[in-house]
C-alpha cells in the first residue's frame, strides 16, 4: 500500500496541475508568502508554468516560471520511476539515492531564489503569475 501512494504522489501533482485554467488571474492562489506579502515566492508560477506544459504550451510556461519544465521533467520521472517501481519493472533504489541527497535541492532553492529576487527588482516581469 506505500508503494501505491508513492506513486499517488507524483500522479496527483500531474492531476491537480491539469485541473487548473493556467489563464484564469482571477484564479486561487495557492502560495501562503504572496498571500501575505503580494510578492512572489521563489516558486509562485510554478503550478500554472506545469499546467501550460501539459497543455502543451512551452511559451506560456516560460512566461510563468522559467524553471517550470525542470519541476514538470522532475514529476515525468518520478512518477515512471514510481510506477516501474510499483510494477516490478525495476529497483530504482540507486537512482532514489539522488533524491535523499539535498545539494541538488538546495541548489534549486537557491537559483530559484535568485530569480525571485531578479522578479522583485523588475528585471524580470511576473505580472502573468
């Protein structure tokens, strides 16, 4: 049963970033830090960048997040590495071994956070997200 919702998760952000209308401004927002500040979080975008690209819409995605199809290669193969792993295709053990490491992670965090902060000084505009 783990098994099964290890792959739940990847397929369910897939899902929840289909059902939502990437063009609707007047849409939710998700993100607690612009809630507060009205500023954007070093991922705001993100989940209308990745539901443009499963639209099939790589140009508006950029327009979003500039690092939306990282996120939405990074969910593609999670969730193939899950479900042959679920299926018994393959033990991706050593290739999991690359996500329990934080460098890669941190790593992201902090470009994405230097592009957050290059979007507060106007140098790159956010006003789509």
């Amino acid at each position: 049963m783990i098994d099964f919702a290890r792959l739940l998760a990847p397929a369910g952000a897939l899902l929840f970033c289909a059902a939502v209308e990437p063009e609707n401004a007047a849409g939710p927002v998700f993100c607690p830090f612009r809630l507060i500040t009205g500023l954007p979080c070093p991922f705001c975008g993100m989940t209308r960048g990745v539901a443009c690209l499963l639209r099939g819409k790589p140009v508006d995605a950029f327009t979003y997040h500039a690092f939306s199809p990282f996120v939405f290669t990074g969910l593609l193969a999670w969730l193939a590495l899950e479900a042959g792993r679920y299926w018994g295709w393959w033990r991706a053990d050593r290739l999991f071994a690359f996500a329990r490491n934080p460098a890669p992670w941190l790593t992201f965090l902090v470009v994405c956070s230097v592009y957050t902060v290059l979007r507060w000084c106007g140098i790159i505009d956010y006003s789509r997200i």
